[in-house]
C-alpha cells in the first residue's frame, strides 16, 4: 500500500479551494463592472427613480402592516377609519413618489368612463317620487319618468 500524505493532500485542497474562491471573486466583480456600465448608460432619472423605489417600498410595508395589525387589536367600529387612513396614506406616498420619478399617469380607461355614467345615473335615480292617487287613477313620478295607471284594483 501507498502511504497518503495527509498534509499534502489537505495543502492541495486548500489551493483548489482558495483557486476556486478567487475564480468566483473574479466573475463577482466583472458583474459588478458590467453593471455600473449599464447604470452608467441611464439617466439621472431613471437612477433616481430606482433609488426611490427601493426605499419606498419598505415605507409602504410599514403602512400596510400598520393597518392590519390594528385591526386585531382595535375595536371592530374603528376599523373603517383607521383602514381609510392607512390606504389614503399609502396612495398619497405613491402619488407623492410617482410625481418625483416622473412618472406619467395612466390615461382612463373606457370601464371608467362607463362607471362614471351609472354613478351618474345612480345620483339621477336618488331624485324624490311622487305618487298621486285619483280615484282609480295611480300617477308615479319620478324625474323625468312618468308611469299613468288606470283602472279599479283586483280583489283576490
């Protein structure tokens, strides 16, 4: 039998190991290279706006848990408000950082337009009806809309 060198083989671990380390430091910082030239091709605004967006989201999180951890401890009336809060600070942050990056805002969308019609509608239905009774005759009124009944009432 072969009489093993035990220092021997752990040194030339040891160098495979350290020539594996260097080899991976090595790709570690041309990556590193590569990225700042890639960064250094974008413009202030855009560096900016990644700078921003990685330090709002954490401000966002907070807010966000904020708002569900008091829902387990506050009482079930004030949930509303303190929800209400959170998300109007949570849109009034996005707003705030959307204006700084300079984002541009979305266009509306045709849904939205349809939805703005049935609020309107809604508020146009809210109008007071009016109901006159003459005799056998039933006039229903409301808004613009005007539905005449004439007639006796059937028994059953």
């Amino acid at each position: 039998m072969k009489k093993v060198d035990l220092k021997q083989t752990k040194l030339l671990a040891d160098i495979e190991l350290k020539k594996t380390e260097l080899l991976a430091e090595l790709e570690l910082k041309k990556l590193e290279g590569e990225l700042r030239r890639v960064e250094s091709g974008s413009t202030s605004k855009e560096v900016a706006s990644k700078y921003i967006g990685k330090s709002a989201i954490p401000w966002i999180v907070l807010l966000v848990v904020v708002g569900v951890v008091s829902s387990r401890f506050l009482p079930t009336e004030s949930l509303p408000a303190v929800i209400g809060l959170v998300s109007t600070a949570v849109m009034a942050l996005i707003t705030m950082l959307a204006g700084i990056t300079g984002t541009k805002e979305k266009e509306d969308k045709p849904e939205i337009e349809i939805i703005k019609s049935l609020i309107k509608q809604l508020d146009a239905a809210r109008e007071a009806m009016n109901v006159e009774i003459d005799g056998d005759n039933v006039t229903i009124a409301k808004g613009e809309n005007v539905m005449k009944t004439t007639g006796k009432a059937r028994g059953k």
